[in-house]
C-alpha cells in the first residue's frame, strides 16, 4: 500500500506552488501519524508536520486548521517559505519555531490536514470507533481520556463541514 501511495504522490504535480502537498486526514486513532511517517519514509523524508503541533491545546482544532491555513499553506502557494511555531502541550503556549522553507515534497498529518487547499493527494483514515479509542489510548492514556469526548465533538462537526472523507482522493480503513 505504501509503494503505491508513493507513486501516486510522485505523480501528482504540485498545487501549493512548487509544493506537492500530501494531506493524511482521519480521527483521532485512526492510524494517521504511522501511515504518515511510513510514507514520508518511502518519499525520502519530506517535511513532516503533525497537526498536534499546530493546535492550541484541546480547544483547538478550529484554531489548528486556520494556523496551518496561514502560516504554511498560504505561503507555500505564494512560493514563499512557510514556519510555524509548535504548540508546547506542557506549557499550554507557542513554543519553538520550524522552519519549512518551500519543500518540493511536504507531507502533513492530523486531524484537519485536509482541510489545506491545494493538495495534490488527500488521504482519509478511518477505523472503528472502538478501534480508534483503544489506539488513542494505548497511544495517550490518561493525557487523552478526559479529552477524548470533547476533541471527537470537534472533529465530527469539522469533518461535516469540510466534507473531508467525501473529497479525499484516496479512503483507507484501518481496523
């Protein structure tokens, strides 16, 4: 599946620019950040950016969606480099800067990733949601069970308004 993930990727042209921009979008739990990491790997490591750090705490996907929208989307489009700051989880603010640069390759992934215009491939993840919660978890315990609940409110109206499932160019389901 990867191989050919990456030769859809490879034979995508850029939309964000020069960028050829890959979104990994799905609920939480739903194998996002492996399949990512999988297929930035088989590209030969792109950029990477996680969701996680671009949303404001456990409040924030709106606010993560509208950060990725700006600081490396609209950039990226321009042909300018693209940075961000990452959410510091511990701290509760902005912690360090990354610098993007303008990658010819940039693989994103998280809650919200397909939200980004421009995409030259969209992925959706799904799984069962009794799956997707064992993940979450296993993954993040105690840090995720009181949020679990409001975050998955979050993303069921971000998802029924951007109709991301039904636009992704590629529907995987994981279980």
């Amino acid at each position: 599946m990867i191989d050919a993930l990456a030769a859809r990727v490879r034979a995508a042209p850029p939309r964000c620019g020069g960028t050829r921009l890959v979104c990994i979008d799905g609920p939480s739990g739903a194998g996002k950040t492996q399949l990512a990491v999988a297929l930035a790997a088989a590209l030969g490591d792109p950029p990477l950016v996680h969701m996680d750090e671009l949303y404001p705490g456990w409040d924030g996907l709106a606010t993560g969606v509208a950060r990725l929208r700006a600081e490396v989307v609209a950039p990226l489009c321009a042909g300018r480099p693209a940075a961000y700051r990452r959410w510091d989880w511990a701290r509760g603010t902005d912690g360090e800067r990354r610098d993007l640069g303008v990658p010819p390759l940039l693989v994103v992934e998280g809650v919200g990733a397909g939200a980004a215009p421009s995409s030259s491939l969209l992925i959706w993840l799904d799984a069962p949601e009794e799956v997707r919660y064992r993940r979450a978890m296993d993954r993040d315990g105690d840090a995720y069970a009181p949020h679990w609940s409001r975050w998955a409110t979050q993303e069921r109206g971000h998802f029924a308004a951007d109709r991301t499932a039904e636009r992704a160019d590629v529907r995987i389901t994981t279980g």
